[in-house]
C-alpha cells in the first residue's frame, strides 16, 4: 500500500543567502534577538543561552553552523523557538519570510553530495513556486557531544545573567 502524501506547513527563514523551512509544529514562537549569555564550553556556533518564562534555552546560529565564514550580520536577527528531542532550542536566523504549505509527494532527496557536505542538518529539498528551500532537521543541529556539553553546564533560570 503506498504512503499518503501529507501536508506539511513550513517556515521559511534566512541565513546568510539561503532559504531554509522548519516543519512549523516543531514551533513554539519566533522573538527577537536582544542578546544572549556566554557558555564557555559550548562550541562556537552556540550563541550563548537566554532565559524564556523560566526555562534556560540554548541560542544556535544557524549562521556560524553552516557559513562560519560569513561575517555580515543581519541587523534585525530573530530566533525561532524550537521543539526538539533534546529540548527547547533557540535558532537565530537573518530573517522569517512566510509560511508556505507543501505537500510530502514534492519533497526531494538531498544529493549525496549534499549529505556528505551538511546532510547531517539537511532532511529534503523543497521545490516550491519558482523557488528552492531546504528543509533542516531540527534534531540534528546539535550533535550528541553538543548536547552534552550543554547538559553539562546544568544552568538554572538563576545562573544566567541578563544580556547587557
């Protein structure tokens, strides 16, 4: 028996040059960046944590994660408040552009090159209108030793200082 095609709702969002999509259920709210607190441990990717009705939420910039090279900054960046299985994360983007509905028969396989290069972030590619987007996996955009390292600085609400 075939599999039924699915409507997904998708996020469309920038960093640096690309477009990217975010299944929008793993969404809880988009914000603005206003600063974040330094993890010292954490890899360099890790913006720092911020602190969102009492609960210690990493920032990943997804700029730094995949274009470490780019130094131009979004001057109005915003962070997409994710589900995932490791908890709540942060994602800063450049910029939140529409939500877009696509069923699961358009999705297309990554090319092996791709997966070889960011596969481990890339679920599908997602042709849509006269556009090309790039659907993330939001549980891998931190690896298990990231994961770790966040764990292991245990901070409370308390611990984190306020952005300057």
């Amino acid at each position: 028996m075939p599999d039924r095609a699915v409507e997904l709702r998708l996020i469309t969002f920038t960093v640096g040059f690309e477009t990217f999509v975010l299944d929008i259920m793993g969404l809880r709210q988009i914000i603005p960046y206003t600063g974040s607190t330094t993890v010292p441990t954490a890899p360099p990717f890790i913006e720092g944590i911020i602190v969102l009705r009492n609960e210690v939420i990493p920032i990943v910039d997804l700029r730094a994660r995949l274009y470490p090279q780019l130094e131009e900054r979004s001057e109005q960046p915003l962070v997409l408040i994710t589900y995932s299985n490791a908890g709540i994360i942060g994602i800063k983007v450049d910029a939140v552009r529409r939500i877009v509905n696509v069923s699961t028969d358009a999705l297309l396989p990554p090319p092996p090159i791709i997966r070889g290069i960011r596969g481990e972030l890339l679920i599908a590619i997602v042709p849509y209108e006269d556009e090309v987007y790039l659907l993330i996996d939001i549980e891998n955009i931190l690896s298990g030793d990231e994961k770790q390292v966040l764990a292991a600085a245990d901070l409370t609400p308390q611990d984190v200082e306020a952005p300057a």
